[in-house]
C-alpha cells in the first residue's frame, strides 16, 4: 500500500507537471512571494570604469603619477602598458540623502540615486572581454551555460503569452555586438525556447515577423493547426519530449507576435512629454532612448527579462576606454544617462518600478593605473560597481567598498556568483533550488557557490 500510495503521488506530480512541459513559458509561481515580476538590465559593454563613473577615491588625487608599488602587470590585458596611478578626469559630487557619490558624466542619474543599491565590491576572475561577459552572463568564463535572462524564464514563465519571454537589445549604430555574440543570451543546455530574442537594429526588429503576402490569416491559421495536430500526435505518442513541446509553442508564438510585436515597439505612440524624458529629441541619446522606451512596454505587457547593451564589439566602440578614458566614457555616459534616468523616473510614475529589477553594469571594471601610450585604463577584474533599482531592492544603499584607490573590492566582497544569487533571490528563486539536469548532473545558475547579498534587499 506504501508503495501503491508513493506511484500514485508521483504519477499526480507527473500529470500536474504535464501543462509547463507543453507550455514551457506559462507562468510559474516563485519559490516566495516577492514584488519583481521582471527584469531591466542595462549592460554597459565593454567595462565601464568604477573610479571614473560611481566609485569616487580622494586618495587617487593625491598619489596622480605615482607608481603602483607591487602591482601585478598582469593584472590587465596590455601587460606590457602599465603606467602610473592617474586620477579621473571628471569631477564627483555627493547627490541624493545617500549621499552616493556620483561623476560629472551622470547628470541626469544624479538626481535617481536614492532609488539605487550601489555595490561597489564587486569583482570577477577574468581579464578578457569574452570570458568576462560569459561569466557576468552565464556564471561561468566559458560558452554553453544558460544565461541570467534563460534561467529566470525557465524558473517563472512569462506572463505575457504574446511576445518573447526573454528580449535582448543591442547597438543600433552599426557598431557591432557584443564579444561572444548571441552566446551572451543563449539558454545553453536549457531548452531553446528559454533563450534571448534579439531585436535587430535595422529593418523588421525580428525575422518573418510579417506574414508571406501568399498567405491570409485564415491560410497560415490553417497551416498551424495541422501542423499542430501532427505535432501533439507525435508527443502523444511516447514519452514527453520537451523540444518537440517547445518547438510547438515556438509555431504558436510566433503567430501570435505577429499580432502583438509589432503594437509592442511602436514608440510613436507615447506622448511627447514620454518621449523627451527618455530624450528621444537629444541626438546623442535618441537610440538607446528608444531601446529604453521599449524595454518599459515590454514588461508593462508581461514580458520576463529585457537586456539592453550600450556599446558593441570593438574597444574603443564600446566602454572600453583604453587609449582616452575621458572622451570614451564622456560619448557613452551622453547617450545612456538620460534615457536611464528617464526610465527609473517612468517606471515610478507608473507604478512599475516595485515590479521591475532595474541592473546597471558590465562585465568588470578598469585599473586606477594610466596604460601607457595614452590616458585610458586598462581591464580591472578584481573590482568594479553594479547598481540595482526597484524590484525589491533597498533604495538609498551603499554597499560594499574598494580600497582606497579602486584597485579591489576590499569590503563584503561581492562575487558574481553572490550576483546572481540575489538576482534570483529578488526574482522570488532560491539559487540552490532552481536547477535543471544535464548529463546526468543538476546545474544551478551559481554552480556550487553564491550568497545572497542581503543587506540590499529591501
């Protein structure tokens, strides 16, 4: 009878499981109730430097020029460029009743950061663009993982049924992706309907997003349904198979985008006041503004995760001020400042922001040291500062700290794996339950580490 009753309760899980495998993006309830039902992150490509935008050090003033006693030259990529400590060229003011310190560069953010958790400790294991960005990505310095945006989905579903759970954006200016490609947001050993949907910065956002002009609704509708039946007769006919499910909601989906994307994206019909705010009349900031924009109508209609990158494959095209720190991080800072600020402020305004976890950040820091040849830094992987905003977060916070010239993250360490623990934790996810079996392992998106970071949790 033990027995009997032990088949039967698994036979009952089996069944009740049965609707998610068909529908792998229904939505899921949380492991705990939380207020985060989506996610912003802002990815500021390439490595924005911590001392130069958020992470202010006096003592850096003081010793300009002066060698770096004991430094590790392999510390950066450019090994054989290691110059002396050099100041930043911007100057910092406190703002806000965190009194959070804040670069010239950030007019507009400025005003925002009592909505912000700073934390400024943050540090990863790699030097290189590619490793970094799969590791800050993924949790892991090599391809093939699922990303941050594939696990959250997979965990939760998506609440809108009409459009991609899980929505990638990058350079709209024709200067490139991101190195490591569409690996950034792949969903790895995860089933593929997890994976990122990029929208291209040119021409219809997502392929055959129109219907063939040879086909009427009621044709392609035709179409769908037979090929559907067949489908359902085929997973019906063994055990479940859960690319084929997923290959049948991908069929059904994208019929329904067809309906839904395209009224998603059209910015035109916000108002003008919505528009400026995001600065879609500033020149310098009009096509991340509108990446902005339409990240906020994607989750107001129930979309999952949305990933926006500033910056794209080259060095100098991205934040990656090797040679000129200065005017790298100026030109980047301009485009990007308002439409952010605009969006934390939008948010608010429409009582989104409590829903939404807004993350601000790249795939490591820069050196407080010059690289030698011109007035840029080098990569820092031992420190740099993420910014989080709603979502559950605690407004006004300032955690963590680097020592006293930005060299590394020297108070309550923060490493990637303990990011993407709290990710998950805002999200309503216990990191070390959320796990999906692949040869014959149970992976985690945090492997076998990360703590929660929760003096930032509201």
């Amino acid at each position: 009878m033990l027995a009997l009753s032990s088949l039967l309760q698994q036979s009952s899980v089996a069944h009740a499981a049965t609707p998610s495998i068909i529908n792998p993006l229904a939505p899921h309830a949380p492991h705990f109730p939380v207020k985060a039902k989506s996610v912003i992150w802002l990815f500021m490509n390439g490595g924005p430097s911590h001392v130069d935008t958020w992470d202010y050090k006096p003592e850096l003033e003081k010793r300009d020029g002066k060698e770096l006693e004991g430094f590790d030259k392999n510390t950066g990529f450019f090994t054989g460029n290691v110059g002396p400590l050099m100041k930043s060229p911007f100057k910092f003011e406190r703002h806000g009743q965190s009194g959070a310190w804040v670069s010239e560069i950030f007019p507009h953010l400025s005003k925002q950061v009592d909505k912000m958790a700073f934390l400024y400790s943050c540090w990863t294991d790699s030097n290189n663009h590619s490793p970094a960005l799969f590791k800050i990505n993924t949790g892991m310095s090599r391809m093939g993982f699922p990303c941050v945006g594939s696990w959250v989905t997979y965990g939760l579903g998506s609440e809108s049924q009409n459009l991609p759970a899980f929505v990638v954006m990058y350079d709209t200016l024709g200067r490139g992706i991101p190195k490591g490609h569409s690996q950034n947001w792949g969903a790895g050993f995860l089933p593929s309907v997890f994976q990122g949907t990029a929208l291209k910065p040119q021409g219809s956002p997502i392929d055959d997003l129109e219907r063939s002009p040879d086909l009427t609704d009621g044709q392609q509708r035709a179409q769908l349904d037979l090929i559907r039946q067949l489908n359902q007769r085929q997973l019906a006919s063994g055990p479940i198979e859960p690319d084929l499910a997923a290959r049948i909601e991908s069929f059904e989906l994208a019929y329904r985008m067809q309906m839904a994307a395209p009224e998603a994206i059209d910015i035109a019909k916000e108002s003008d006041e919505t528009q400026k705010l995001y600065g879609l009349d500033n020149p310098k900031a009009t096509h991340f503004a509108k990446q902005c924009l339409i990240a906020r109508r994607m989750v107001e209609r129930g979309v999952r995760f949305v990933q926006i990158y500033s910056g794209g494959m080259d060095n100098e095209l991205s934040w990656d001020g090797h040679s000129n720190i200065k005017a790298n991080h100026s030109g980047f800072a301009a485009e990007t400042d308002q439409p952010i600020a605009g969006l934390l402020a939008d948010l608010e305004r429409r009582g989104l922001l409590d829903s939404t976890l807004v993350i601000w950040g790249g795939e490591f820091g820069r050196l407080p040291i010059v690289q030698k040849g011109g007035t840029g830094r080098d990569h820092n992987p031992h420190a740099f500062t993420m910014w989080m905003a709603g979502g559950g977060v605690k407004a006004g916070t300032l955690h963590g700290a680097t020592d006293e010239i930005g060299h590394k993250a020297a108070v309550d360490r923060v490493s990637v794996n303990d990011l993407h623990a709290t990710i998950l934790h805002l999200m309503g996810l216990r990191h070390e339950k959320l796990t999906y079996r692949y040869n014959g392992r149970d992976f985690r998106m945090t492997d076998v580490a990360g703590q929660v970071v929760t003096p930032i949790i509201a």
